[in-house]
C-alpha cells in the first residue's frame, strides 16, 4: 500500500516533469544533431515546426519532433496530408513509427518521432512571431512583379509548387523560401 505521503510525493514529481517538458518553435531552419557536441546531423528541422523540448543543457537543448512521413520517405510533414515541412532526414529507416493515420485521400502516412540536439537560440515559444517575420518577408519580396497575391488564393498544398517557380524569380535563399511558405500554408 502507498502512504498518502508517497502519493503526494509521485504527483509533485509527475507535475515536475511536465513543466520540464515544453513545447517550443524552431525560428530558422536548422540542423537537428545526434549528439550534445553537434558532430553528426540527423537531418534538417523547418522553421516554425513545434518541437517538445526535453531537457536543456546551457546553449543546447534536447529535442522531439513528431510529425507525418509517407513510408519510406525522408520527408516529414507537420500533419497527415498536409505538406508542410517539418524534418528532412536521409532515410525512413532512421524514424521512430508511433502509429499510422489515413487522410482524406485514403493515403496512408507513418506517425515518427525524431529526437536529437539543436543550439537552444533556434528555439522560440512564439509561433506568431515566427510567422510575422514570414509576412514581412512576403510582403518585401514578392509584389516587385505584380500584386502580392492573398495566401488564401491557393490551398497549403499548392504553396509549395509556386514557390520552387517564384524563389528564383525573387532570389530567396532556402531559409527565405521556407520561412515565406510556412507563413503562406498557415491558414
Ligand atoms: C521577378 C518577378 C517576380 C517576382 C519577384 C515574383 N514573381 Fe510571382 N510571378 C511572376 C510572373 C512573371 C508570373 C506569371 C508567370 C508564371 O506563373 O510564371 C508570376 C506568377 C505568380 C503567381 C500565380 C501563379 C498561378 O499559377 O496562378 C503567384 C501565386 C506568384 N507569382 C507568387 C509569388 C510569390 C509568393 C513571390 C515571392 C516569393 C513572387 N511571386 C515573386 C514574377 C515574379
């Protein structure tokens, strides 16, 4: 039998470790590590994905992202059949597969869990803010030609086609493009 005492003192604990764990907003596409001193790269996390920060280490934090993979592709999305950028890995091999979830379309997508190490600066806990320097972005750089078009004009899926044509044309780095199409996908 548990004394009350012990009750008291696994809640403390539990509720403890929940603060811990927060989540957080990457605000610039960065490199997600296997390890504290940054050696080796697991792959590259997109600006603005959420990711759930477990444990920070001075100016390293450690890091959970989960998000949606069709099988066998590095690409991770941020939700099932939604494609915006979440993670690019090199193999689906290296993913963690929680579960499945089947879109709209009936296709089916892997729910993976990628954990590593990023400089704690590229986090934010503020997603508008992120996403307001995305606007500043878009409103500076793509109305040179014609009229900046509405982000509501196309769906988040199209997005992404228009801009690998318009990046170019505008001369974004891939840090701008990325940060302009999250901004545009949020609808
Ligand atoms: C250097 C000039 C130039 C810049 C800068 C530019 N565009 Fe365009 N854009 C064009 C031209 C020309 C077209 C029409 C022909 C085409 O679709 O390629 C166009 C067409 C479009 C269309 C219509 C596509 C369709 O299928 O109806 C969208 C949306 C668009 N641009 C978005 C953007 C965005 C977002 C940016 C900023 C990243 C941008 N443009 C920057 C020249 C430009």
């Amino acid at each position: 039998m548990l004394t009350i005492k012990q009750l008291l003192m696994m809640f403390i604990m539990g509720a403890t470790f929940s603060v811990a764990a927060h989540a957080e907003y990457i605000n610039k596409n960065a490199m997600l590590y296997k390890d504290q001193n940054q050696k080796e790269s697991l792959g590259k996390i997109y600006v603005a994905s959420q990711v759930k920060v477990l444990s920070q280490n001075g100016s390293i934090s450690e890091v959970e992202f989960t998000g949606f993979a069709p099988e066998d592709s590095p690409l991770v999305y941020e939700k099932p059949g939604v494609l915006m950028m979440g993670f690019e890995g090199s193999d689906f091999a290296d993913y963690k597969v929680i579960g499945t979830q089947v879109d709209e379309y009936d296709t089916e997508w892997f729910e993976v869990v990628i954990k590593g190490y990023v400089s704690t600066a590229l986090l934010s806990e503020d997603k508008n803010t992120i996403l307001q320097s995305g606007k500043v972005l878009f409103e500076a750089r793509c109305g040179a030609c014609h009229d900046l078009h509405h982000k509501e004009e196309f769906v988040p899926n199209v997005w992404p086609s228009i801009l690998d044509n318009m990046a170019p044309q505008a001369g974004l780095s891939g840090d701008e493009k990325a940060l302009i199409e999250k901004f545009l996908q949020e609808q």
